[in-house]
C-alpha cells in the first residue's frame, strides 16, 4: 500500500477497472484541496487531483524490478510534467505565502494649530500695563 512518509517520491501502481497505470506521489507538490491528493498519471501524462479515501485503496508498491523499469521509462516525463504543473501552480503558492497582518501605516505628522496673538486664553505679560500709568 502507498506510503510516502518514507520517500519523497513515491512510484506506485494505480489498479482499476478500466486497466493499471504507473502513478507518482511527490511530496513536494503543494497540497491539494482537502481530502484531496495529486498523482502523476503515466497514462494520462499528467498530473491529477484524486479523492484519496477513493483512490489510496487501489494504489500498490512496486517490486524492486518493476519500480526501477518504472523510474527509467517515467523518470523525464514525471519531471517534465511537474514542472509544468509547478509553474501554473506557483502564483496560489505565493498567495499561500502571504502574510495575514497588514502592513504598519506611518502615522501621519501632527501639525501643531497656530496661535493667534488675540486668541482667548493667551497669557499676556502685565509690564505692558505700566508704560501707560505715567
């Protein structure tokens, strides 16, 4: 049955009714929708999302000659197709990334209000007063 905690790429057999194809799970892809997982299909020469519950229990290890022949012959065609699939992929990669704080806004300077000479409140020396007493 597939395992991939062991291995980062994962060579396996998908069994089903219409026939067997080679599959490849890499755990490098970025994660598929939930319950959710991406194989490459050697059939369809492509990678595609699969329902896993559906899909993990017709999925089989191969013997050590069947994953090396499998490794030789899907080896370029397995990158090819990840690269591809990685490209289209990168920009929901990045929005992945992205941080969830906005960014800090610079405060605005406070600008101090002008006085005006004859303004309520304004304190006024008293020696003024004096200079007319005489």
């Amino acid at each position: 049955m597939y395992n991939t905690a062991k291995k980062q790429v994962w060579y396996g057999e998908l069994r089903t009714s219409k026939g067997n194809a080679i599959v490849v799970h890499d755990n490098q892809l970025p994660d598929a929708s939930s319950g959710r997982i991406y194989l490459y299909n050697s059939d369809r020469d492509a990678i595609i999302e699969y329902v896993e519950d559906i899909v993990k229990v017709n999925l089989y290890d191969l013997d050590e000659a069947a994953l090396k022949a499998a490794e030789a012959k899907f080896s370029g065609a397995w990158k090819a197709a990840r690269a591809q699939f990685m490209s289209k992929h990168q920009a929901r990669i990045d929005l992945n990334n992205v941080k969830e704080t906005a960014p800090v806004r610079k405060a605005k300077p406070e600008v101090e209000p002008e006085v005006e000479s004859d303004a309520v409140g304004v304190d006024f020396d008293d020696d003024w007063v004096d200079d007319f007493d005489d």
